[in-house]
C-alpha cells in the first residue's frame, strides 16, 4: 500500500532554505512558488516573524485527483505544447498549483527545440543514400571521406564555471580570456585516416570553400594511395557551384541527403574535439589554435578514429528500418 504525503508550500521552502541552504532562485525552479513569495517568506523568517499562520481563512481546498490526472494527461500529450499558464486558466487552479504539480511528475520547463520536418521525399533520399553506402558488404564506407564545418568560441572552452572540490577549499578562481573571438574549423574522417586541421576566421563561401578542399584533397588521395575513394559533403549553399574533384579523379563526390547530420560521424567528433579543448581550457586566440590542432591529431589517430565510423552500418540499417526517420546522434 502506498500513500504520498503533501507537504505545505511554507514548510517546503523553510526545510529547503534553512535546512537545504539553498538560495531563493533553487527553490523557486524546485517549487515554482513566486520568487515576490519567497523573498517575503525570507524576510519574515529571517526577522523572526511567524509566517505559517495564514493571513486568511478563505484559501482554496487542495486540487482534487480527477483534475489532478486530467492536468498531468494533457501536459503529456504529444505532440501539442502546453504552458502552465494555460492549464491552469482551463482547470481553474493557479499558476504556481500546476508548476507544483508538473515538477512533482518529473516534467521539466524549458524550450522547446526547432528541427526540420523531414518531407516524405526527403526522407525517401536518406534510405536511396543508406541503402548504397551499405552495397557491397558496406565497403564503400570505409573508402569515405565525411567531411564538416565547425564553429567554436573561445568563451565555450575558456574556463570551467563548476568544478569538484573539497568543502574545505575555497573557492577555485579562472582567469578569463581578454577577448572573445571566434574560430572555423573544416576537416574529413574516414576509415584509414584524416585531413589535417583547417582552421579559418572568415565566414564560409565558395571562393574559401574551394581553396580548403584544394589544399585538403592531396591529403585524401594519398590516405588511400590513389585508389578510388568518395567524399561526402554536406548541402550548404557555400559547398554549391566549387570545382573539388577535376584535378583528383580518384576522388568521387557523393549525393549527400539534405537535413542529415545524424548519418555524418563527422559531428560526434566535434562534440568530442571541443570537450577536449575545454579540458585545456585555453584562454588566448593561439592557445586556442594550438589545443584545436593538438587534439584533432590525437583524435583522428586511426585506433582514435575507427569507432566514431565503425558503427554506420548499423545506424544506416536503422534509418532504413524507420523509413529515413531521423536517428539520435
């Protein structure tokens, strides 16, 4: 038999700020009781004043468990977004009693995020891309190139805002870089290797697009001894109208669905290369390029390399399965 003990909003923030010694802002997040009330339940209780007895009898009975599940059923409902606001102005309850609620089930508030709707025919294109990638035992994968752009800021990677340390120890203080800049980085990963590093501070076009691939493409034919081996490039409009590939016949460009990050390996290294990078924390424009440069050569060591591409067989299968629905990544 299981029962659920309701604790009163005062009692609450009493155990939380005195007992918990947590700031006004936590418990507001916690409870979503109105910061105006706590900050006067502070007071009070700083000062010494009995906040608990009520300053009115006529307050509103606690909300009943019907209007409780039909609260919590429509929150949960997808795919159509609800406010609080808006729950409560429908099942005539207040704001903060809905907030209580939505925490207490474990929902969290935050923004939603904005994807593309895949249309059927593009998502046609994504299986017609996986089934061939997967030709031939999958062979072609491990003759691919699966290039990318990346931005990253020196603000991103400069310091850690939280750190472990002993209770004891004060504080540990960071120094904070003079200037925020921001830096490109362009490169290509496949089975047997990687290019080097491209690191540039324009923003990316055609002319700029086509002198990376111009220094970058020896690099690829040489990887595979001048054998046949593909590049994959993703549909931004600076990749359009560049000669890549008339002076490097082994090279051949691959039909790259539009909208598919998650079939490119190439992003989770860059999830991976800027943590590295936050690791050292660099706190000047050269120390940047210097970590960026440092951890790509580490990272793209072929042992380092093989298991971010290892695995696209079997998330090209998935896509397939689903059809060409999106896949996490």
């Amino acid at each position: 038999m299981s029962f659920r003990i309701y604790l009163d909003d005062k009692v609450r923030f009493t155990v939380l700020y005195q007992d918990a010694k947590m700031k006004v802002s936590r418990i507001h997040k916690i409870t979503g009781i109105p910061v105006t009330t706590l900050y006067d339940w502070k007071r009070k209780l700083e000062k010494g004043i009995d906040f608990f007895e009520h300053e009115s009898k006529n307050f509103s009975p606690r909300i009943d468990d019907v209007k409780r599940k039909a609260i919590v059923r429509e929150a949960a409902r997808s795919p159509k977004p609800v406010s609080s606001r808006k729950l409560a102005a429908k099942h005539d309850v207040s704001h903060t009693t809905v907030c209580n609620l939505l925490n207490e089930k474990g929902f969290k508030y935050g923004n939603n995020e904005k994807n593309h709707v895949l249309t059927a025919k593009e998502q046609e294109n994504r299986v017609s891309f996986c089934k061939n990638m997967l030709k031939y035992k999958g062979s072609k994968l491990k003759r691919t190139f699966f290039s990318d752009e990346m931005g990253v800021r020196l603000s991103e990677v400069s310091n850690y805002n939280k750190t472990w340390t002993l209770p004891t120890r004060k504080k540990l203080k960071t120094e904070k870089g003079a200037r925020d800049i921001k830096l490109n980085c362009w490169g290509a990963i496949s089975w047997e290797g990687a290019t080097s590093l491209h690191i540039f501070t324009e923003n990316l076009n055609n002319d700029i697009y086509q002198d990376i691939l111009n220094e970058h493409a020896p690099e690829m034919v040489d990887i595979y001894s001048n054998k046949k081996c593909y590049f994959q490039q993703d549909n931004l409009p600076a990749h359009g109208n560049v000669e890549i590939l008339g002076d490097y016949p082994p090279l051949e460009l691959l039909d790259f669905p539009t909208y598919s990050p998650d079939l490119n390996p190439i992003e989770n290294m860059w999830s991976t290369l800027k943590y590295k990078v936050a690791c050292d924390a660099p706190k000047s424009e050269r120390a940047l390029v210097k970590s960026l440069i440092n951890n790509w050569e580490e990272l793209t060591k072929v042992d380092n390399l093989r298991p971010y591409l290892q695995t696209l067989d079997g998330r090209y299968l998935e896509c397939i399965e689903q059809n060409g629905g999106r896949l996490p990544y």
